[in-house]
C-alpha cells in the first residue's frame, strides 16, 4: 500500500471528521487543541451526494461526486471500470490527451493499466515457457537425457528469472515496455461527440451503487435518492413486497452488521456468495471472509442439493484463500413486523428504521473443511 | 473425499474372502490403476485424497515407480507414459499378492485377545486382556473383564487385532462378514462405525460421545459496553473526532441473542469425542476432547438449520485453539462442532464453529490515518533501500550458479 493510497482513502464512511493534534501535559497544546478543533469544525463541510434512482438502477454521476463515494468506504462500481470509476482517466490517456507521467515525474497507472502491464509480462513468459517445454517433451519421447536434462535446467533459469523480474517496480517497466504518450490515431478513430473542445471529453461513467448500499447511505448519512423519503426509498428497494422474509431486508442486515463493525462490504457473487468482508478495502488488501446468508425457513429443496451447494462455494471460496462466513438471519413474527412497519410508514424517519431492523437477530457461524490427515498435530 | 469400501477391501481379507470378493476386487484394481491419470490437476490438497500409494511397498524392492501426483498435463506420444503407468500397476498387484492376513498374535496368547460375544445383550468383553490397544479403548470392571463398545470391538476384529466368538465357546470363530451383520444392525451404525474407523485409522483417539464438563472455555474478546446512541438524524448533522464512534452509533442492536428463548430441538446428536494423538491419554479421566463428531447421512437430513447448529453446539465441549491475531480468533471461532457427512461410504468432514464479529469489536482502526513520524519514516526508508540492495545482490547470485550449473552439464 503506498502513501498516496493510504491518504486518498482516508475516509472509511462518507463523511468528515475533524483531525485532533495530539494533547500533552504541556498548556500551549491544550490551546493549540482547541484553536484546532474551533478551526476545523468552522471549515468542516458535510456535503450529501444525491444518488439518482432511474431503469431501476441506483447511480451517481459526476467524477467528483464518484471519487467522494467511492473513496469513503468503496461503496459502488465504475460501471465503465473494474471497480474504481476510471474510465475517464484511462480514455484520456489512450487519446493522448495526458501524459504516462505527472509533471513530478510519478508514474499515474489506474488498476486497469497495471493489470495490463502485468498480463502481458505473464504472457511473454508463458509462451517461452511453452517453448521449452515442448523441446522437453520431444526429448523425452526420443529418449536424449542429456539435452533432456539441459532443457530442464534452462527451464528453471527461466522461471528463476521471471520470479525476479515480477518483483521490480512497475516504473521500470513501463520505462523499459511501453510508450510514454498516448496514440494520437486513437484519437482520430474516437467519435466526435465525444469531445467537448480540444482538450476535455465527456465523462461518460457513472457509478451503480447496489440497492443495500443506497439505503445505508440515505439511512445514515442522509443522502437523497431522487425526492423519496425513508420509507418510499424503503419499499422501492422491498421491490414492493413488504414481507418480513423479504430477500432484500436480510441481506440489508447483514451488510449493514459488518459495515457498522468496520468491515468494508462488497459484492459476492464473483466467489457465489452473498457479500466479500475487507478488512480495510480492496486497495489493501484480499478480502478475508465471504458471507452466505442463510434466511430461517428457507423454501425446501431437496436435502442433497443443499449440501452439494454449499460444498461447491465452501470449495470456491476456499480456493481463493477466503473463509466462508454463515449468517443466520432470525425474523421477528409476522404481526411484530407489521406493527414496526406500520410505525415506520406514518413517521419515516432514521429511527423508526432502526427500532424495525432491531427486530431480527443475526447469528455467525464458519464452515470449514476438515480433514483428518491435516489436524493430528 | 473417502471411500470406505475401497479402502476396505485393500486392508482386509483372509484367502477366502478375497475369492468371494474377486470381481468387487478388480474393479477397484482397474480403478485404482487408472488414478495416476484421472487425478485432479489443479486442487489444492489433492494430497489428502488418499489413494494407497503401492509404490511405498515396492521401495524395499529396488524399483523405481514414480511419485503420485507428479505427472505431465498431455500423454506424450511413445511408451514413456504407459511404461511408467505398468510399473505402478506392477507395485500394486505384487502388494496385494501378498501372503494372507488375518487375527495374529503371539502362541499361546489367543485367549488373551478373543472377544467373547453376549448375543443376548449385545455386549463384548474379554477375560484378562492385555495389548496396547487398551489405553484407550475398552472399560476394565473387578472380575477381569474388559467390556468394548461394538464399534471398538469390530474394529479390533477387523484390523487382525482380536478375534471374536459366541460366549465362552471357543470351538467357533465368526468371520468378518458374520460380524458385521450381527452388530452393524441399528439404523446409521454402517455409516457411524465408517466414520470411527477412519479417525482410528487416522490415530485418532476415538470414544463415545459424553459431555465431559460443563464448564466451557471461552475467549477473551475484548467488549465494549453501551456502544450505540440513538439518532434520529442523520449522522453527517453531528461533529465527530473520530471514526470509531460513528461506528459505535452505526451499530444496530441485532447480536443480542437474549431474547431468542426458544429451546432448540433437533434429532442431531454428537456421536463421538475426539482426541488427536498422544501418549499418556487417560482414558478414566479424559481431558477435553479436541474434536466432536457428528455423524450425518445426507440422504436424510438438510444442510443443518440455525436450531440444528445451536443444539449441537449447546452439546459441545472442547478445547479452542487461539492465536495472537485477532482475526484468526474470529475465524477459529468460539464452540466448534465437526460434523461427519455420509453419501453411500464416501464421507466429508465438515467443521462449524460459532464466532461473533460483534464481541470482536471494530475492525477499523484510528491508527490507520495516523500520520507516521518522521523519524519513523527516514528510518523506514533506509530500511527499505537496504533490503532492495541485499535482494538484488541474492538474486543475481542464485541466477549466476544456475548458469554456471547449465554450462557445466
């Protein structure tokens, strides 16, 4: 993790803090503190982003308005991006139109184009790889161990000095590789719409949020989705149905249970779960456990297909070095519900919200393989 | 995953019984001898598959037979494969061709290790037992007789340890298939005596399933009281100093489990206690056990339900493993139950334990913004260079004697 990392996320929730110096015995910092604070609270600016609701999709546009969503706590997706929105950034390099290098001369990679970088470094090494391996085999079938044996060897120079080669830093690299301006006939196949005047583009990105993610952020923190209230915003994300077993209000507790415990929440799905748990955020790290939410009556299937699922994603999430999380959601009765809701409904506000989410309860199991042969010692 | 019968059949028989068994038995020859190309390429512990490895037989032999589970991604063309895959088939039938095995023991000690077998309640002891195997199995009474359970006793006859017969008649040894028909008898036993076996096999300490003491150890999570205040505004209206205490409000009162009084009803059970292997086992006054097992066919029962997993665990005892890394802790969890699973004799073991992120507390740390000192920083820097200086010096070392080997052959 670099520092400029560390400093661009440095806000897990979407919202301003002010920054206290530290107190000592000494007086002079206990004024100092104080002039700190009464000029930072003068200064803090709470801004809400407005999230638009349209096609049934939850958004929010503007690349500044992205960045300040994104960077709190990466809540949302580029959808032009993998997962940071930086469609604009890399359009704008590959028309040429910004520079490898900033003018302090730091290399400005997005997670994409170092990705790509990566890949292809990998790629030049396979196909020597390939090669040799082929020589191996035909030596093998011809029965020649000397050469066989050579052929080994340069093998495992090659793989030793691939194995260095991936530590270097990626500046290197890109000075050794790659161009260091953009191509100016990328420019000319683009669409001239694209182009507001020489210099800037359209930014044509924005940033989906997942329906569990907008409503926390209007729960929370008071963002508006187009003019709903609480409850509209509620029943919306329902789809409607206001049931106590609806799929929608589980997985809201459970995101909001880990993202209030500090754990930055994300999408599942790409390991067949339900939410990714990060420690501090995909920037810094792999994430640690994968979360499967499992409703109290669930529709019945047969007993076999249940087991073979959860075999199937316990084996996925395994393989990627992840430990899967169970999180039992218990509902309150149906007339319980109802009354909560009914309150909610007539006063659509945080905390009526709250006394109908605190109705459930949740309970965390990990499944693990076991293995008899692994745990004697 | 397991196969009991495979296995089974390799560990068994009496001359006999293998002429009974011949064409179950080349089945499992002509499978087994075409594992070296079936194996699964990429999983990652296809080493706890474990599929006899024949070649360990031969290494007394003087024959090369190659390793499992090293193997080329294509068959190459010639005989380079195939000769490689006869002389593993090779290893295998000259260990299986092996002279005849059965109920061993030293001359004249016979009576020592015969099971007398109580038809009419179904109980197993033997009059003034003697061998090893006692230390944890078996319960010794005053008149010198140690009393088995009916697993312990089949898997004694079945690994050639004792023999078994009706009473005090010694005129009449039941075989193993006689055994297994007249014990295995209640619903489940096939399935549980699998699962016992296998863990013995494994050098488990197995025993019955009692709950040894009540008194549970747990884990020192840090707690943190009276954590959340009530807004009923949004929060970016309030002034905070850190991020910590909007997490705290964040929270939603949801891991109370006070309030859920339902006492849990389920069918499951845990079926044995575990202990990993070691000398000294007391099998009197056992320590806790370090593994509990739950045996469960899944033909019959769904994937565990909240009820079944907190009955189980409201049942379970054992020790905890805990790490200075608090994550590590949240991942081992609190009660754990280890629950067999049986398909047809292939069976999974399955590990669940109950954790609970909230008594964990933040995650998030405060620390995290803090700026580093400089010092620290200059410090931190020099450290750096000086690592990157050792490393590339290392690297192009080991580069320099890899050529220099590849010149020299």
């Amino acid at each position: 993790m670099s520092k400029k990392q560390s400093k661009q996320y440095d806000r897990p929730l979407p919202i301003n803090i002010i920054n206290l110096p530290v107190v000592t015995h000494n007086p002079i910092s206990w004024i100092w503190c104080l002039g700190s604070y009464l000029k930072q609270w003068y200064q803090l600016k709470q801004t809400a982003v407005d999230i638009q609701y349209c096609d049934g999709l939850f958004k929010v546009s503007g690349s500044h308005y992205m960045n300040e969503v994104w960077n709190s706590g990466f809540i949302g997706k580029g959808i032009l991006s993998r997962s940071e929105p930086t469609w604009l950034q890399r359009t704008r390099r590959r028309l040429g139109l910004d520079p490898l290098f900033d003018e302090r001369g730091r290399l400005q990679l997005t997670n994409e184009e170092t990705v790509q970088i990566r890949r292809e470094e990998r790629k030049k090494f396979k196909l020597k790889r390939e090669e040799l391996e082929a020589q191996e085999n035909h030596f093998k079938t011809t029965g020649d161990m000397t050469s066989l044996r050579k052929v080994t060897k340069l093998k495992s120079i090659l793989i030793e000095e691939n194995r260095q080669r991936q530590r270097k830093p990626l500046r290197e690299l890109v000075m050794e590789n790659y161009p260091v301006t953009g191509d100016k006939t990328e420019q000319a196949r683009a669409t001239s719409n694209l182009f507001i005047d020489e210099r800037h583009i359209k930014d044509l990105e924005y940033l989906q949020l997942m329906p569990v993610e907008a409503l926390f952020l209007s729960f929370c923190f008071g963002f508006e989705v187009n003019d709903f209230n609480l409850f509209e915003l509620f029943q919306l994300c329902m789809s409607h149905s206001l049931e106590v077993d609806n799929s929608f209000i589980l997985s809201y507790i459970v995101y909001h249970h880990y993202k209030s415990h500090g754990w930055c929440v994300k999408s599942g799905t790409k390991f067949g779960s339900d939410f990714l748990l990060y420690r501090r955020g995909p920037p810094f790290q792999h994430a640690e456990f994968a979360v499967l939410i499992q409703p109290n009556n669930k529709p019945s299937n047969s007993p076999l297909n249940e087991w073979i699922d959860i075999s199937a994603i316990s084996r996925v999430v395994g393989g990627v070095n992840k430990t899967l999380l169970l999180s039992y959601v218990t509902q309150p009765t149906r007339d319980a519900f109802q009354q909560a809701l009914d309150l909610f409904a007539e006063s659509p506000t945080p905390r009526s919200l709250r006394n109908l989410l605190e109705l459930y309860h949740i309970d965390e199991f990990i499944y693990r393989r076991w293995l008899p042969s692994r745990n004697r010692a | 995953m397991l196969d009991g019968r495979n296995q089974r059949c390799a560990i068994l028989l009496d001359e006999e019984d293998r002429e009974m068994r011949k064409p179950y038995l080349d089945s499992c020859l002509h499978s087994d001898a075409s594992q070296p190309t079936t194996m699964p390429e990429s999983d990652y512990d296809a080493s706890d598959d474990e599929i006899q490895d024949w070649s360990v037989v031969l290494s007394l032999a003087d024959q090369k037979v190659p390793k499992r589970g090293e193997k080329d991604y294509e068959p190459l063309e010639g005989d380079y494969d195939s000769r490689n895959l006869l002389e593993a088939q090779g290893a295998m039938f000259q260990a299986l061709e092996a002279k005849k095995r059965g109920f061993t023991c030293n001359p004249g000690q016979e009576l020592r290790y015969t099971i007398r077998f109580n038809r009419r309640n179904q109980s197993f002891y033997i009059l003034n037992a003697q061998g090893k195997f006692l230390d944890s199995m078996g319960k010794t009474d005053g008149n010198q007789k140690t009393w088995f359970t009916k697993f312990e006793a089949l898997y004694l006859i079945e690994r050639g340890t004792c023999r078994i017969t009706y009473g005090e008649d010694n005129s009449y040894t039941l075989s193993l298939e006689e055994c297994y028909t007249v014990m295995l008898t209640e619903d489940g036993d096939i399935d549980k005596y699998n699962v016992y076996s296998h863990l013995k096999r494994n050098g488990y300490i197995v025993l019955e399933y009692t709950l040894l003491s009540t008194e549970k150890e747990t884990r020192n999570f840090y707690k943190d009281t009276n954590i959340h205040s009530v807004y009923d505004k949004p929060l970016f209206r309030y002034t905070f100093t850190n991020y910590s205490t909007i997490f705290y409000n964040l929270q939603l009162d949801i891991y109370n489990r006070d309030n859920v009084s339902s006492a849990p009803i389920s069918q499951l059970h845990i079926c044995f206690n575990v202990w990993k292997p070691q000398v000294n086992f007391q099998k009197k006054i056992p320590p806790l056990p370090d593994f509990q097992v739950s045996v469960i066919n899944i033909e019959n029962y769904n994937f565990p339900t909240l009820n079944d997993i907190s009955h189980l665990l409201s049942q379970a005892n054992t020790t905890l493993t805990t790490s200075r890394n608090p994550v590590s802790n949240l991942k081992f969890g609190n009660e754990n139950v280890i629950i067999a699973t049986v398909d047809h004799g292939l069976f999974n073991f399955i590990k669940l334990s109950r954790t609970d992120f909230h008594s964990h507390g933040l995650i998030w740390d405060d620390k995290w913004l803090k700026r580093k000192h400089r010092r620290a920083k200059n410090l931190q820097f020099s450290n750096v260079y000086w690592k990157s200086w050792v490393n590339s010096i290392r690297d192009s070392l080991r580069l320099l004697t890899l050529r220099w080997d590849s010149v020299e052959a």
